[in-house]
C-alpha cells in the first residue's frame, strides 16, 4: 500500500478519523491502520514533506497503535512495515 505525503499530512490522516454518513459518525480507517490490520507494507511516499513532529510520532506507532474514536487497540499483523521514502 502506498500514501503520498505532503506538508499537511499528519498522524490523524494516516490512522483515520470519523465522518458523518448520513445521521451516523463513521470511523475510516486511514492507510497506517489498514496496513497494521492487513500485515502489509505501508510506503509513505514524499516522506521528506513530514512534519518533524509527525515522523517522532510515526516511530511510536511502530509497536501497537490505540484509535481513541474507537477505543480499538491495533496490534500489527506479521508482515506489517513502515517504509519511509
């Protein structure tokens, strides 16, 4: 899976947020959470666009990841990588 990052791109993007849907909130998955859920390699392609703040917090995200919204704990699947390019 591929995410192209520009100067905007913060962790709330990457892991996801809610929206409405008609009279209901829906949480959507962004792509970080989809690729730990999936076991698969999320690319963060422009990744010189982040943020400092953003590449720190991204090094945290490595081990498990708490989704407030949904009070979800994401452990990442085997075969889950974060590549930075």
């Amino acid at each position: 899976m591929t995410h192209t990052c520009t100067w905007q791109t913060d962790l709330q993007e990457l892991i996801g947020s809610e929206d409405w849907e008609g009279q209901c909130l829906r949480f959507h998955y962004g792509p970080l959470a989809q690729a730990m859920k999936g076991g698969e390699e999320l690319i963060l392609e422009n990744s010189a666009a982040l943020s400092t703040f953003t590449r720190a917090k991204l090094a945290f995200v490595r081990g498990s990841l708490f989704i407030d919204d949904t009070s979800e704990q994401i452990q990442p699947h085997d075969g889950f990588r974060l590549t930075l390019r």
